[in-house]
C-alpha cells in the first residue's frame, strides 16, 4: 500500500508540472475528443501501437491513468489496458445508452470506452482509450530509473531493499520465464522459468544503482546456486535484470569485485523482460503480517 501511495506522490508531483504546462490549452483536435467525448480514427493514434514502459498519464490535467503493463494488443486500432491505476478512471453511461463511458476521474477529461467480458486478458476488460486523451511518462525518465533483482523469496527481498531510502515504489513478481500472467502457483511448479524479482523503482539523485545492487548482494547469497537456504528451486535463482547498459557494467564490475574477494558468485546478469507484478498477497509480506523473513538477513560484503 506504502508503495501505491509513494508512487502516486510522486507522479502527482509530476503531474502538477505537466498538468500545468497541458492545461494551458488543448488543440482543436484535442479539444474534440477531450472535452466534446469525440473519437480519434482507429490505428492513427500515437499509442496504439507503442510498447514503452512507463506510465500513461491525463492529457487534459496530468494525472496518472494507466502503467504500461496493463497494455495490451486488442487489434481494435486504439490503445487497450485491462486495468487502469486505482482510482484514476470513472465509469459513466454513454448518452448513447449502450456503452460506458470512462473519464479521467480527476478532471473529467473524455478518455474513450470501457468494455467487460471479451476475454482478451484474465482481467477481462479492455479500456479502449484515445491516444489523443493521453500523455506519456516513460520509466526510464530523468527522474525515475528501475531496477530488477531476483534473489530467492521475493518476501525476503523487498522486505529488506524496501528500507533502503530512495526508493520509491517496490513491488513482489515474475521475470525471465516464458509465459505470460504467471501465477505464484506456475511459478512453483518449476514450468515456467520464471524467477521470483522485485522491481524497483528509485530516484537516482536519492539512491544510486550501485548502493541497491550492493545492498541486493549483501541481503541475499549470491554463491548458492538456485535456492536460497530452505528455499530450493531455479525460481529462487539469483539474477539480475537490468533495464540500462549502465546498470548491466554495474552489476558485473560488483560481481568481480566480489570473486576478488573469494565469493564463487552464481549471479547472472541478464536484460531485462516482462516483468509480471505478483498477487496481491505477496506485496509487502513481512509487514502485513508482522512476520520476520527467514531466508534473507544483512551479510556485510563489500
Ligand atoms: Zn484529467
């Protein structure tokens, strides 16, 4: 919940400055669909077509409105999510009393349509939104940088990286297997490949990839080969994922230092994939239910 809160924080510190700078004024064009509840022609939009990661944010006002792992290839010509950041979107009848309407739920801004139970995705529901409605801030931005470690059970691991300052959201899933919408239950069974992560997302003038790489191999061990501790299986591989060509040099520059000091690291270091976010349950473990991870403690390394 922490996590939801902080990133919400700071994007609406975002948000502030772009809504200030987009609400000066729309285009005609914008103002059409924004405003008079318009629709952009299918498969011209900026977005419809557009796999970056990042967050999908209100033309009109700036407010955040969709991440881009809620995106998702529908076919229909227009952008499609199957879930959009609580809160952000509301639902209202289209006067053509058919359709429901969704409008940003900050400023009231015309986003497109939403529609229930066509099996595109497991959440079965598809907002159908104009590319025209939105703005983008990606991942990567000047402000934001993520980072990705797998190191056994994700509990363990956010547990102890989330008191790291710095960090502004940090969230329990599944990278590097071959399937889509891991559930924990697949990802048990050894099938899919997939290593249990956490995905970071930090402010690089706060808290440097060095310290949270550092931290992750000091908070787990990075000389056991597929497990950590009790924990047996290539689902608790340690791994980590990198989203920059800096972070990949980082990463393997620690891992030296680290077998200059006479670790046999197992560490791979690989680019990052889809990240899949883990069931709720599994998001901040520990402190919901006041246990203590059993798998992972500070080891001092370097
Ligand atoms: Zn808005």
């Amino acid at each position: 919940m922490m996590k939801n809160v902080l990133i919400l924080i700071c994007l609406f510190i975002n948000s502030i400055a772009i809504g200030q700078m987009m609400k000066k004024e729309l285009t005609e064009e914008e103002k059409r669909v924004i405003v008079y509840k318009g629709t952009e022609r299918p498969f011209t939009g900026k977005y419809y077509d557009f796999k970056e990661k990042g967050t999908y944010l209100c033309k009109q006002c700036g407010a955040p409105l969709y991440y881009s792992e809620a995106k998702f290839d529908s076919g229909c010509g227009w952008p499609s999510f199957d879930e959009e950041i609580s809160g952000a979107v509301k639902r209202v009848p289209d006067v053509d009393g058919r359709r429901t309407e969704i409008i940003c739920a900050k400023c009231g801004g015309h986003l497109g349509h939403v529609f229930i139970g066509e099996g595109f995705t497991p959440k079965n529901t598809r907002h159908c939104v104009n590319s025209i409605s939105m703005d983008f801030l990606p991942e990567n931005g000047k402000d934001t940088e993520t980072a990705i470690f797998a190191g056994g059970c994700f509990w363990g691991v956010e547990h102890l990286m989330r008191q790291q300052p710095g960090i502004l959201s940090i969230e329990a899933g599944y990278i590097g297997g071959n399937t889509e919408h891991p559930t924990y239950k697949e990802v048990c069974s050894k099938t899919t490949g997939h290593a249990e992560a956490v995905r970071i997302m930090f402010d690089p003038s706060k808290v440097s990839y060095t310290t949270l790489a550092k931290l992750f191999f000091e908070i787990h061990d990075p000389t056991q080969t597929d497990g950590q501790g009790p924990d047996l299986g290539d689902q608790y591989r340690s791994e980590i994922f990198y989203t920059t060509d800096r972070q990949k040099e980082i990463a393997e520059e620690l891992i030296r230092e680290l077998k200059g000091k006479g670790y046999k690291v197992v560490t791979r270091v690989t680019s990052a994939t889809d990240f899949w976010k883990a069931e709720d349950y599994h998001q901040d473990y520990y402190n919901k239910t006041g246990k203590e991870p059993y798998c992972h403690r500070y080891t001092p390394r370097f």
